[in-house]
C-alpha cells in the first residue's frame, strides 16, 4: 500500500529525513500508541533495530528557491547547507509505502488527527497539513521487473562500505544485496507468524541506467557518538532490473529495496 500526504511548508533544509521520520513517529503515536511502541521499542530493547515495513521519499518541486544559508541541526550543532523555499502555491509531497496494513492504517488515522506538525522548532519551520491519498500499486505478476528509484538505494558490506552495482564487482554485490534481503524480508516475515523464510529465491541484479548519489543525513544517536553533524551515504538511484520470486518482489516494491528505508532509503516505482 502507498499513500501521498501534502503540506505546507515555508522552507526545507536538505536535513530532512529525520523530521520526516519524527512525523512518522507522531502520527503512529496520535493514532495507535501500542503499535508505534512495538514498531520503535526502547533503545535497550533486544527488538530496538526490527526492521520497518515502510519506505518514504519527498519531492521537492523544482520551482523551489534553493539558498545556502546557516541553520540548526540541534542545539548545539550549527552548519551552513542548503534549504529550500517553497513559494505560497506549492507543496510539498511525501510519499510512503508499506507491505504492513496495520502500519498504513495506524499512519493514515494518526496523519488525518495532525493539523500542524512543529518540524523544526529549532529553525521555526512548521508543517501544515493539506490531505492524504491512497495511491494504486502497480501490479507485478512475473519474475523480473523493472525498478526506477523514488529515493535513493543504500548498499552497504558487512564493514559498513557502501557498494554500488558496477560491472566490476557485480557478483559481489549482488551476493551481498541477497543477503541483507535475505535478512529484511525474514525479519518481516516473521511479524506475519512465518518463521525462518528469508528468500523465496535468489535474487539477480542488473543495472540498467545507474548512477551514484552521495546523501547528508542525521540522526540524533549518530551526532551523539561521533560528534560530527550528519553523515554522508553513498547511495545510488537510477533503474535497474531485478530478478526474483514474485512475492519477494512485491514485498520490497512495497517496503522498499536496500539499507535504512524507514529513514527515507530505496522507496521505488515499477517501470
């Protein structure tokens, strides 16, 4: 399922994501406190890294000024970066897929109690909700599809490396993108009562138009323990073809393909 929510905003700095998961976090609270507490259980939880059965992206019309200014990360962390300003005429668009109802219902509900969200008390930036709109997937009934990236894929080895799907080192990444989906689709699997089934079947990846993109983003415990402002991913976007068992394909078509999707990675479309 995928949902299209609008708002009002004055103006966006190119730290985002982690609002965007903050509104998450509120609307999941306002609607099913219990169901935001299983999905982001206390830090000291053994289930506090479950992975999320969603994916989001924000687009940013191109019409938009586009200013590098100083602005807050937190209260003690100032950098100069880009933010965007949207004209009174424009909106901005979140998007969000989810292979989880209770997670789209509970977002749905909890989206339609919020009229203003403070986004960014720091940098008095305040959202206002417009609407929601149930979106319809596209359809996928056979074994091979082709994906065009909605926000970009993070593919990292076990070291943490980012890895991107060049023609030399295709088999490697490939080895490791089924193995971290062998890993995310158990875990949401066994939500559903399904036990130790990871990969219906390996998957093959092929590039088709790809290119590389480096991403800021921020998190609290990250600023915390490194003491750097953001951190920077490199990711890639673009198209590519995916091979696969058809419900595996489905399944990441609608929580999203790669590393961090529930903080705004690997959200795709069908082609």
């Amino acid at each position: 399922m995928r949902i299209r929510v609008s708002f009002k905003i004055e103006k966006l700095p190119i730290l985002y994501r982690h609002r965007i998961m903050a509104l998450i976090k509120e609307s999941l609270s306002q609607s099913s406190p219990e169901y935001k507490e299983f999905l982001y259980p206390d830090k000291k939880s053994e289930y506090s890294k479950r992975v999320k059965p969603f994916t989001f992206s924000v687009v940013i019309p191109s019409a938009c000024e586009r200013r590098k200014e100083r602005f807050l990360v937190d209260e003690n962390t100032e950098i100069e970066d880009i933010v965007f300003y949207f004209p009174g005429n424009l909106s901005l668009f979140l998007f969000i897929s989810s292979c989880d109802y209770e997670f789209i219902v509970n977002l749905y509900n909890g989206l339609l109690q919020i009229k203003k969200f403070d986004f960014d008390n720091l940098n008095n930036i305040e959202m206002t909700f417009e609407r929601v709109f149930l979106l319809n997937e596209k359809k996928i009934n056979d074994d091979e599809v082709i994906f065009r990236t909605n926000s970009p894929v993070l593919i990292e080895d076990k070291k943490g490396k980012p890895m991107l799907p060049e023609k030399s080192n295709l088999t490697e990444f490939t080895e490791q993108f089924n193995i971290i989906h062998g890993k995310i689709l158990q875990d949401l699997r066994e939500k559903n009562g399904i036990k130790g089934r990871g990969l219906c079947r390996t998957m093959e990846f092929e590039p088709v138009n790809i290119k590389k993109q480096v991403v800021k983003h921020t998190l609290k415990g990250f600023r915390e323990k490194t003491g750097k402002p953001y951190m920077i991913l490199t990711a890639f976007s673009g198209c590519f073809k995916l091979r696969g068992d058809t419900e595996d394909l489905r399944i990441l078509y609608q929580s999203g393909v790669g590393l961090r999707t529930g903080q705004g990675f690997g959200m795709v479309e069908v082609v």
